[in-house]
C-alpha cells in the first residue's frame, strides 16, 4: 500500500489518479484482512495522504472527477 503511495507520487499526472485509487484499494483490502493490525495507523495515514491527492488533482482537473 505505502509503495503504491509512493508510486502514485511519483508518476507521471496523467496516470497519478488512477495509481492513488489503486493505493486506496489496496488500503480497504488491509483493512478488511487484518482490522487489528498494528500496521492500522500507517495504513490511516496513507489512506488520508492519498485522499488529500486526489482533492488536489480533482480540484486542479475537475474533469478528471
């Protein structure tokens, strides 16, 4: 999840999107396998930086939405 965090971050705008939604994905699946891991607060804290990612794209391309 973190890694494709990272990845998102770091690829190119047309594709940063898509790879924070996958980073999503991948955060719900954690949390749906291990709801007491002590991972849990990492995994938060990349949840809400790859939310607040996203708002910046929408709000830069609202026809991205």
């Amino acid at each position: 999840m973190d890694a494709q965090y990272r990845f998102a971050l770091e690829s190119v705008p047309d594709k940063q999107q898509e790879r924070f939604m996958e980073a999503i994905d991948f955060y719900q699946a954690f949390i749906d396998q291990y709801p007491d891991s002590s991972y849990l607060r990492s995994a938060e804290q990349v949840y809400a930086n790859a939310q607040s990612e996203l708002e910046k794209i929408k709000k830069n391309n609202p026809s991205n939405s």
